[in-house]
C-alpha cells in the first residue's frame, strides 16, 4: 500500500499512470483504503497551499501535490474520495479551489466531473471551473455550463468555446443547444468575439450560423465584421459575393476592425486566421501590424 501511494504521489509520470491504473480496477474495499491515505494527503496540501497563498509565498511545490492526489482520489471512484473533494470544495480558500478544477480538467469519471460542476456554483471557482470543464467536456454537463454561462456576461466569455466543443461533439440535441445559445450571444456585444471564436473552431455543423452570419454582416461595427468572419468561415459566397456584402452599407471603423480582428488574425487555428484574413481583405483595411498574417 506504502510503495502504491508513492508512486501515485511521485514524481514519475509513467509510475502515477501505471499505479492509477491498477488501483482503479482493484476491489472497492482496496481502492477504499487507498484513498483515505490519499485523502489525507489532499487535506494537508490542500492546508499548506493555502497558508503559502495567504502569505504570498510560492505555491507551485503544494500545487504539484495538490493535484495528483486530487487526480487520485477521483480516479479511484470511492465514496470517501468524492466526500474529501467535495469537502474540498467547499470549505478551501480561492486558491485551492481553483487548483481543484485544474487538477480535476479532463477528468472521466463520475466522481470528478460531479466535483467540477458543484464548483460551478461557486463564485470563487466558476471561472476555473468553467476552463476545466473546456479542457474535455462531456454531453451531460452542457445544460449546466449553459445555465451558468446565462447568468453574467464573464461566465458567457468564458463558456462560449467549451460550449461550442460540446455541442459538436455530441448528438443533435447538444449540438442544437449550444447553437442556440451561442447565435444569441451574437446580440450581446460583450460576449460577441468569443462567440464569433467558438463558432468558427467548432460549428461547422451547427444549425443556423450561415444565415445568421449573413443577417449580422448588413449591420454596422462590430457585427458586421463578425457576421462577415462568420460568412467567411462557413458561407458559399463566391470573392465577388463576398466582396460585395463586406462593401455594402456603412464603411466600417478601422480601429473597431483592428481590435476585433487581431486576436483573430494572431490565432494558432488557422479557421480563425483564414476567416480573419479574408475578412480584413474584403473590407478594403490598411496592412497593419498583423500583415504578416494577411497573406494568400
């Protein structure tokens, strides 16, 4: 058991794979006695994260230990594992509830992910907790990143991509969903460029989004470019269809095109690059600090 706990809390990736994995298929009397040394480990750490934060010491050391036990403890599938991480949850300061959702980001089990959308009701680790969730979402959990994501436009920034990735990595009715509500957040200034971006990444097959896309380019700023890298990233028109849309009504503001654009234009996605360049070509912009991004 002394040798099993080490190699979970070790610092050899290969071993903590390979220990986690043998532990999860064991007997659940075992896994239970497992994880109630684990368990203390993630309350000390847990403990010492906290006072290390509070003193505004490093906390990277009792973070590292923090989340391979957390890791552990929801691996091993128990009921005193997901006691000690809800508790966690609960009754830990900021810092360490935050590093429960990073430790807990691509969980699959069902102990972890119910973890993760308790910390959704808690304002102090939403946000983390949203992130988490982004890392690999699962279908279920989509109702409840919607329901938060409606409640203030800082959860809607940052739900709007892991919504996307659900909806389109589940059936017709998640992927309906999260079109819907993403097309919504096009209304909504605030939260439009993270729409706009969680669209071209992953809704290619969502319901909506080309007409939609289309209505948004006739209206003025900020939308119109949205509506147009929408277009641009799943519409048919042809450069003469396209051009001509991107020219038609008031000529857009260079400076709101730039803000806009540019996260686009810099994006490691070639989607969002591609969508952004012909967009900036289309509405006729001057080279800029992106240019290296605006080529063929």
């Amino acid at each position: 058991m002394t040798m099993k706990l080490e190699a979970i809390l070790g610092d050899n990736a290969a071993e903590r794979s390979d220990a986690l994995a043998a532990s999860s298929s064991a007997p659940e009397h075992e896994r239970s006695a497992l994880a109630s040394k684990v368990a203390a480990v993630a309350r000390d750490t847990a403990t010492a994260l906290a006072e290390a934060g509070e003193a505004g010491q490093a906390t990277s050391e009792y973070e590292t230990s923090f989340k391979r036990a957390c890791t552990a403890l929801a691996t091993l599938r128990v009921e005193i594992a997901k006691n000690t991480l809800l508790r966690i949850a609960d009754e830990g300061t900021k810092a360490v509830k935050g590093a429960l959702a990073r430790a807990l980001a691509e969980t699959k089990t069902t102990e972890g992910r119910a973890v993760l959308v308790h910390l959704l009701s808690d304002d102090d680790a939403r946000g983390e907790a949203i992130v988490a969730i982004g890392e690999a979402p699962w279908p279920e959990v989509l109702p409840a990143l919607i329901e938060v994501a409606e409640t203030d436009d800082l959860a809607a920034r940052l739900a709007a991509r892991p919504i996307a990735k659900c909806g389109a990595a589940a059936g017709p009715k998640e992927t309906n969903a999260a079109a819907d509500f993403l097309l919504e957040q096009l209304d909504d200034d605030v939260v439009l460029p993270f729409a706009v971006d969680a669209l071209i990444r992953f809704g290619a097959g969502f319901p909506g989004v080309t007409e939609r896309a289309k209505r948004l380019a006739k209206e003025p700023g900020k939308r119109k470019i949205a509506g147009l890298c929408l277009v641009a990233a799943f519409g048919d028109e042809g450069n003469a269809g396209f051009l001509e849309l991107a020219l038609a009504g008031t000529k857009t503001n260079e400076d709101a095109a730039r803000t806009f654009l540019g996260p686009l234009l810099s994006d490691t996605d070639e989607r969002v690059r591609s969508s952004a360049r012909r967009t900036w070509k289309a509405l006729d912009l001057k080279p800029t600090d992106f240019g290296q991004n605006l080529g063929a």
